[in-house]
C-alpha cells in the first residue's frame, strides 16, 4: 500500500502544534514540520532530542587548544633563543596562542557540526516545501497510509490548516 | 522594546522594502564614500612608493595614526558581539532589532582594522614574516611576542565574527529567496546563499544549538581580543603603558566606543529604512543606559591611572601623568576626558536620552574622545620616555590623514553596500521577539 502525505499550513504555533499532537495520537506520521522562527511547543509535541552539535564544537575546542600550544612550542623550538629572559617554551604567552586557538576550532567544529547534522547546503529542491513557512505559517507534513489521506486532511482542516495533498 | 504589535508579514515587509532598487542619492553617498577609499588608497600606494617617511613616525614616537585607527577599530568592532553574543545569553531582548546592523559593524570594523597593520609594515608583502610558515631562513614566527598574540586573536575574531554573522542570517536569506521571483537573478543568488534552508524543524533543532554555542564561544573571545591589543602596550616596559588594568580598561573603553558607533549607524538607518517601529527610541535609550555604565567604568580607568602614578612612587609614571593633561598633547587629553566621561553623564536625564538629535550628537563627541583616548595613550607615553634628551613630539602628515579618511570611508561604504543588499535586521530575530511565548534561537 502507498503512502500519501499532507502539508498543512498554518496561521500560528498552538494550532499547528495541536494539529501535531492530534496527528501522532491519531497513528499517523509527523515527517516534517517548517517554521519562521524556532519552536521550542513544536519541539516539545515531535519530542525532539537534543543536537549532539555540542560534540563537534568539544571535539574542535579541544584539539584547538593542543593545536595552538604545540604549534607556538614547535617555532619556538626552531629557533632556540631566549627572548626577555623568556623559557623557549614559555607557557604563559603559549597559553594566549592555545586560548585563541581553542576558540577558532570550536567554532569550526560548531559549524562542522551544524552542517553535518541539519544536512546544509543542500540545494535540492524540497518538493513539500511551501514558501509561506519562512515567512509567517507553520507547515506539518504528516504521511499516512492510501486511502487515509482524507481522513488526515480533514484533521489538518479542523485544526485550521490550509492543506495540500501530495502523492508519494 | 520594538512594537510589540508588529506582525510576522509587517516585519518582513519593513525589512524586505529596504533592498528595493536604491534612489540617486543612495548611489551619491556611494560614489562619495568610494572617492574617500580611493584617496586613502593613493595615498597607501605613494607611502609604499616613497617610503614609510611620508607618515609623521620617527623617533621616538613609531607608533602614530596608522596603530591609533588600529585599536579604535578593534574598539568599534567590540560592541557588536557584546550586543549579538553577550546580551544573547542574557536574554536582553532589546538587542534583537539592532544586533544584525551591530554584526555587520564588527565584521567590517575588524576588516578596516586589519588593514592598519599592513599599512604600518610599510612593506606589506613582508606580512608573510607574521604567518607561521618557515620562510626562506626557515624563520618562524615567535609566539612569545604580544603583536603575535595580536595577529593570532584579530584573525580567529575575524574568521569566527564573519561565520557567526552569516550562521545567524541563513533564515533571513532564505525569506528573501521565497520572496524573490521566480527566475530573478536575486532568487539565484539567495538559493545559493541560504544553502537550502527551510525552517525544517531538525535544521532549527542544531541550529539553535549552534547559535548557542557560537554565543557561549563569542563572549570570551570578545574580552580575549581587547585584552590582547591592551598587552601590545602593557608589555612594553613604558611609563603610562606597563599597567595590569589595561585589559579591563581596554575592554571596556571597546564597548564605549563601539555603543557609540550603534547609535551614530542605528539613527540615520532608522529614519531612511522607515524603521521606527522596529528600532524603536526605548532600544536606543537601553544602548544610551549602556553607555553610561561604560562610560563610568572609563571614568573609574582613567582616575586609576593617575592614582597608580601617585600611589606607586614611580617618577618616570608620575611625570608622563602629570604631562598627559597639561603638556604638548593636553588639548587631546581633554577633549578625551570630556568626551568620554563627562558628556554621557547627560544619559541620566530621560528627555536627553529618549531624543534622536542628542543621541546622534552625543554618540559622535563618544567616537571623537575615543579616538582621542588612543591618541593620548599611544603617542604621549613614547613621546615623553624615561630619557628627557630623548624626547620629541609627533604630529600626523597628510598622508596619514588621507589614509585615516580612506579607513572610514571604507567602513561607511561597506556598511551602507550591505544595509541596501542584504537584511539590516534579524526578521526571524524580529519574530521571536514579536512572538508571544517564543524564544530566542539558542
């Protein structure tokens, strides 16, 4: 059996979150939802997980601190002069050198991160996607078994969801 | 707070009339600003021609315009991550309708500073000395030096000032592409841009996350960065320079100045954007409340000094801190200390604070004594050194003066390129704003 899917629109968060709830309750999918602005209510009723971003941002700082610190001990090391009465490898000016360094790759491991995880850039064209969910609607595309897509279109309605049928 | 009344559409529409083809005047202002570059460009290329002579650094005062526009860059550039990261994790919801414009200022304050050092070198290309690649005599760079630190913190706030930018306009360029007509050139180039963007509810879920941690990472790197460009001189071993409260006080003189930059861009784009129901004046008098406290805490810096100077017994520091307000360069000292401390006191009243034309005008006398306050910290401190035969004074030539007008009208041009092209406010900030209930992404 086929699998249709419905996109309703809506005009602000609580009815598009009702119509999630009422959607999952009724046994149907919840395959996406868009929005203009973060939703923590819509996070909350597709019971999201937290983003494991924070790993790659970790992963990043870390190795950026070590990255930094034994880079600014290897030049000085290539060059074994003492400086202002210096150590040639002197921790506290090699600290600053780690400290930025940390930064930078935690933020590369941020973005790293992102991009991995909320799979950007991504240029294909989303055949479900309406335009209006960037600007003021909340779009919830639920999928259900053919033959059922009145019934979830006839939910979304009731909801107040503009709604478009789409097949698989 | 902006009108709280505004919707989602009416935001949108505000911020989305703004990028509609620009009027003459628009391109006049353009063509101005250009000329400015090109004449600090002339006059760049005729120092490199000629020879670093052309400026007015000699013994003993080396260090003169080109490092002075140096710090009140970086200064400038300061207040745009205090308002996007800072005031973020603060959860202060004012600095939703001006923290997009605040970014924009860093980035390119950051860029227009970043060109001071090669300016100075003289030789530019000789930068490569700088980058930790073994040149030719297998010469490495040498990390225990604190204009080491400097190339190392201005390149990561750089790189991690831009990438914040963009990161937290991907929504924002993904509205101007779905509102875009199909088939436009303007739809190609925001397709690309907003790198498929959708508002999917998994992208917002890692992007929020995302926005968090870059908020979380900005904040120390924003005091880190200041910090480091106080040690160029709190290392040297100079009277009025070797002081442990330079980097507090110059973190905090970054903010003054860089508050004031928001009001000096914030007032014009809000009277030519038709943007008053988004900026509106209790946002600009929450920037002004601010620079009252930075203002106090420059206050309290400067005293310190010359208590310090009192205090430590030190001839060399007394005599430098008893020739900043009355010797050669006293005029700068004062106009500083006016400008800096005594004219935002004027915050305090409530009718000054809420009127567009004290704003504007107070946030340029800010500018003016910041730019002041470095003039006085760095030429004044070499000028008088511990020998006295060593002395001598040093003003700045006409070349320095044309590159000066270059590195401004650099900024303002690249500011008003992108206030005309691009979103000059968050929408999606906007509407988590406007939104009853929503929260801020991150």
């Amino acid at each position: 059996m086929g699998k249709r899917f419905v996109m309703g629109l809506f005009e602000n968060e609580n009815a598009a979150v009702a119509a999630v709830a009422a959607v999952t309750e009724k046994a149907w999918n919840v395959e996406k939802t868009h929005s203009p602005i973060p939703s923590s209510a819509l996070a909350e009723a597709l019971k999201l997980k937290k983003s494991r971003v924070g790993y790659f941002t970790l992963a990043g700082g870390i190795f950026g601190f070590f990255f930094g610190f034994v880079l600014a001990g290897f030049t000085a090391t290539r060059w074994d002069l003492i400086v202002s009465g210096k150590p040639i490898v002197a921790l506290v000016p090699f600290f600053i050198v780690g400290f930025e360094f940390t930064i930078l790759f935690a933020v590369f491991g941020n973005i790293i991160g992102m991009l991995t995880q909320a799979r950007l850039p991504n240029w294909k064209r989303d055949r479900f996607y309406d335009e209006r969910c960037s600007g003021e609607h909340f779009g919830v595309l639920a999928s259900c078994p053919e033959g059922e897509e009145k019934n979830l279109a006839g939910l979304l309605t009731a909801h107040g969801g503009e709604v478009t049928v789409h097949d698989a | 707070m902006a009108d709280s009344y505004l919707s989602f559409k009416e935001i949108d529409r505000t911020v989305l009339s703004t990028l509609e083809p620009a009027t003459r005047r628009y391109w006049t202002a353009v063509v101005l600003l250009a000329g400015g570059v090109m004449l600090g460009a002339a006059c760049w290329a005729y120092q490199i021609a000629t020879g670093i002579g052309v400026g007015g650094q000699n013994n003993p005062v080396a260090w003169g315009t080109y490092l002075i526009n140096f710090v009140f860059w970086v200064g400038i550039a300061h207040s745009g991550t205090l308002i996007s990261a800072i005031l973020h994790l603060f959860r202060a919801g004012w600095r939703n309708p001006i923290a997009r414009a605040a970014e924009t200022m860093t980035v390119f304050a950051v860029c227009t500073a970043g060109l001071f050092p090669f300016i100075h070198l003289g030789r530019p290309w000789m930068v490569y000395y700088m980058i930790p690649v073994p040149t030719q005599r297998t010469l490495w760079p040498n990390f225990q030096s604190p204009l080491m630190f400097d190339v190392v913190a201005i390149s990561t706030y750089l790189t991690v000032s831009s990438l914040f930018w963009y990161t937290g306009m991907l929504p924002d360029l993904a509205i101007i592409r779905d509102r875009a007509p199909e088939g436009s050139i303007r739809k190609k180039i925001f397709t690309i841009l907003a790198l498929g963007w959708t508002g999917a509810h998994e992208q917002w879920r890692h992007y929020a996350r995302t926005y968090l941690f870059f908020a979380a990472l900005a904040t120390p790197l924003v005091i880190s960065v200041h910090s480091v460009v106080s040690w160029d001189f709190a290392l040297g071993v100079v009277p009025g320079w070797h002081t442990t409260i330079f980097a507090p006080y110059f973190v905090a003189g970054a903010i003054h100045s860089g508050l004031a930059m928001v009001l000096t861009l914030m007032i014009p784009l809000r009277r030519i954007f038709k943007y008053e129901r988004i900026i509106t004046v209790t946002v600009l008098e929450n920037v002004a409340k601010t620079i009252i406290f930075t203002g106090l805490i420059v206050a309290f810096a400067y005293g310190t000094e010359f208590f310090i100077a009192w205090y430590s017994h030190n001839a060399a520091e007394a005599a430098i801190f008893k020739w900043r307000p009355t010797g050669d360069y006293r005029i700068g000292f004062w106009i500083m200390v006016v400008c800096n401390t005594l004219v935002p006191l004027l915050f305090f009243f409530r009718k000054i604070r809420t009127s567009l034309g004290w704003l504007f005008g107070i946030s340029i006398l800010v500018n003016i004594g910041m730019w002041f306050e470095r003039f006085v910290i760095i030429i004044t401190s070499v000028a008088h050194d511990f020998i006295p035969y060593a002395w001598g004074n040093y003003a700045p030539t006409l070349v320095e003066f044309g590159i000066m007008v270059g590195s401004f009208s650099l900024f303002f041009l690249l500011f008003i390129l992108f206030v005309k092209h691009m979103p000059s406010v968050s929408m999606t900030e906007m509407k988590e704003l406007t939104h009853p209930g929503g929260q801020e992404h991150g």
